[in-house]
C-alpha cells in the first residue's frame, strides 16, 4: 500500500512539473523506497520554489503602496506622487498624539497641538502634499501608489 501511495504520488508530481511552467522541475523516478523519496522532495521543493517565484514576480507588476516620512518644521512642500492614497499628519501635544488625515475625497485637514500650535495639511490636485506648522512640529507620513 505504502508503495502505491509513493507511486501515485510521483505520478502526480510528473504532471504537475509538466504543467509548471518558467522552470523545468526534475522527473521523479521510481527505484528504491528511499530514492524515490528523495526524488519526490526535490520535485516538491523545486515546485514550491517555482510558484513562490512566480507569486513574487506577479506581485511586483502590481501597484505597491509605499511610504515617505517627512519632519515638518515650518511650511513644507511634497514631491509629485502618482497617486497619492493618503496623508498622515502627526503632532506630538505632550502625552498625547494628535493626528490629521488627508484623502483624494478629503484633501484638507489639520491637527491642533498645545498653547495655540496647529498643523495644517493639504492634498493638492497635482498628487503633492502642502503641510504648514506653526509654534510646533509634526511628522508627515505620505501612502502614495508605486
């Protein structure tokens, strides 16, 4: 029984390793209980690596969100990001943190900070960030789409 299980076993992963495509996984051969083991573990990693690669490169091809961090002294002008899925403003007001949130659908906001300080952010129409602090500072976090 044991041997029919690593027969079809092997089987199946001939024809999976066919079916794989990009990388030629080696055939699995049925010898000896311990080799053909041996054969089915490399056939399965050699697969698994293949569709980690192929999961990897598909993942690159779509838009990845990434983040930049700016301290906000002052007025403060972005680069132009090709699109821009939010805006974080955060301002430290002693034990606490306030924070403002900027969005295509809400592109202006702005953060109070103690004795009278606030931060104003906004979201303009060419995809940068205008951020102005007074009396205190902030940081700046910008999710743009790559």
């Amino acid at each position: 029984m044991y041997r029919l299980c690593i027969f079809s076993l092997a089987l199946l992963l001939q024809f999976s390793a066919g079916m794989a495509a990009g990388q030629s996984c080696p055939k699995v051969t049925y010898s000896t209980e311990s080799a053909t083991v041996k054969s089915l573990v490399a056939s399965v990693n050699c697969l698994v690596s293949a569709e980690k690669a192929k999961a990897a490169h598909s993942e690159m091809n779509k838009g990845a969100l990434l983040v930049d961090s700016f301290q906000v002294v002052g007025p403060q002008h972005t680069r132009n990001y090709k699109k821009v899925a939010l805006a974080i403003l955060s301002v430290p007001t002693g034990s606490e943190i306030h924070t403002a949130l900027v969005t295509p659908d809400n592109p202006q906001a702005s953060a109070s900070a103690t004795a009278g300080a606030e931060c104003k952010m906004k979201l303009n129409s060419d995809n940068s960030v205008d951020v102005q602090c007074n009396q205190t500072g902030g940081t700046l976090y910008v999710v743009y789409q790559n």
